[in-house]
C-alpha cells in the first residue's frame, strides 16, 4: 500500500487489519475514505473487525516522554485517541485502545494495577 521513507504501510483484506510503521509524524490515506495521521513516529496495528476500530501503538524511540495522538478520519468523521506513554520500566511496550468519538487515555501502569486488584 505506501512504502517511502516516511511510512511503509500493508493491509490485509480479508481480516480488515492494517499495520503502519511511520517513520515520522504524518498522514496516509489507508482506504477509499479512510485516512489516519500521527504526530510522532509510531508502529500502529488498526484492527478494524468490528464497528468502532482498535489501535495497537509501540514506540520503538523511547525517549518520547509524552502522548501520542492517532487520528482515525473516515467518511469526513474524525475520532481521536490519545496514547499517553509510560515510563521504565514499561517504555517501548504496546498499547491497545477502541477508537472512540472521544479521547481515550492509555496508562499501561494503571492497567497493571487494575489487572492485579
């Protein structure tokens, strides 16, 4: 689908998964309509199975110490979602979220804890 040297990007049909590796902040038109955009360089796995899309996000820089925020536009529809990334020990790690009309917020420390309870 792209491969540049701002992202390389495949999507699989049949399972409706798209995975993007973008090597900079940056926007791409991944489908008829379907267009995602990033502020920092990430590796997105977009999930889009059911009906509201899954975000798996990982930053292999680790030395961002902040939020990341993915764009989903679909049909002149925006939905944001908003990865705040974690921490050492849990820097690098991936993280899953819905896409939602909303902001979601992901703190894979918190998610430990709750798991724990």
């Amino acid at each position: 689908m792209e491969n540049s040297s701002k992202v390389h990007a495949v999507t699989h049909r049949g399972l409706k998964q798209t995975q993007l590796n973008f090597f900079e902040s940056g926007s791409l038109t991944y489908a008829p309509g379907k267009t995602i955009t990033v502020d920092k360089p990430v590796n997105i796995i977009l999930d889009e199975q059911g009906d509201t899309p899954i975000i798996t996000l990982a930053m292999s820089d680790t030395s961002y110490n902040e939020t990341v925020n993915v764009v989903l536009t679909s049909d002149n529809e925006s939905r944001t979602t908003e990865f705040v990334l974690d921490q050492a020990p849990y820097t690098g790690k991936s993280m899953t979220l819905v896409a939602v009309h909303q902001t979601n917020i992901a703190r894979q420390h918190q998610r430990k804890i709750m798991v724990q309870l």
